[in-house]
C-alpha cells in the first residue's frame, strides 16, 4: 500500500515540476525566436544596401548611381518579403592614402524589426544598415 502512495506522489511532483519549469522553456523559446527573426531581417537589410552600393558604384553620374542604388535597395527587400524602405544615399569625399576619393553610402535607417511573437521586449524595435563603397567612375574637378 505504501508503494502505491509513493509512486502516486511521485506523480504529483513530477507535474509541479513541469508547471514551474514551462513558462521559463516557452521564454527561452519565444526569446530564440525573436532574436532570430531580428538577425534574418538585420542580415537582409545590409545585404540590400551592399547591393544597392555594389549597383551605384557602377553608374556614370552621381543622379544614375542614386536612383540605381534606391531601385536595388526596394527590389532587394520586395524580394525577400520585407517592408520597403528607401534608403538614403550620399556621396562623402574620404581620404585614402592622402589622396580625395568619393563614394557612395548606401543607409537604412531606422528600419522597423521588433518582436516577432510579441513576448520579448529585449529585441530591439529598428535597425540600421549602412555600407560604404568607392565609386568606380570617380567625378571630374
């Protein structure tokens, strides 16, 4: 009869233990996936504005290589299912080597990510991707 009653209360403990331990999983497990979701979207906004320089560094003028950069950028994230953005793009003059070089800076900013599940309020809620590449055709004096 005491071994009934044992395996009985085993039973018991074993449920309260699973009550106690779900909630902590199902963060976990929510937390995994928004912060999954967050890096998808972060890896395609900077593979959209790599795309979008890579495109506009071709291009013969400063107007072609920004209206090429826009286009790529919005066709990039359309494809991938993402909300469109325009980026903004610029043409700053560096210096490499002593020498005055332009390029193009391809950026989306504060673009909107967040929470996937609606559970975490640890993933931030935008993002921002910029990247910077030498123009091929570099403008004249």
């Amino acid at each position: 009869m005491s071994r009934a009653r044992g395996r009985r209360g085993g039973r018991g403990a074993v449920l309260v233990e699973f009550v106690l331990v779900l909630p902590v999983l199902l963060l976990l497990l929510l937390a995994a996936i928004d912060w999954g979701w967050y890096f998808v979207l972060r890896q395609s906004a900077i593979e959209a504005t790599r795309q979008g320089a890579r495109v506009g560094s071709v291009q013969p003028d400063s107007l072609e290589a920004q209206v090429a950069a826009e286009t790529a950028v919005t066709n990039y994230l359309g494809r991938a299912g993402m909300r469109v953005q325009t980026p903004a793009v610029d043409f700053p003059t560096v210096s490499v080597g002593g020498a005055p070089v332009t390029v193009i800076e391809v950026t989306l900013a504060d673009y909107p990510a967040g929470s996937l599940t609606g559970f975490s309020t640890f993933v931030p809620a935008t993002l921002g991707a910029r990247t910077t590449m030498r123009l091929e055709v570099q403008p004249g004096p």
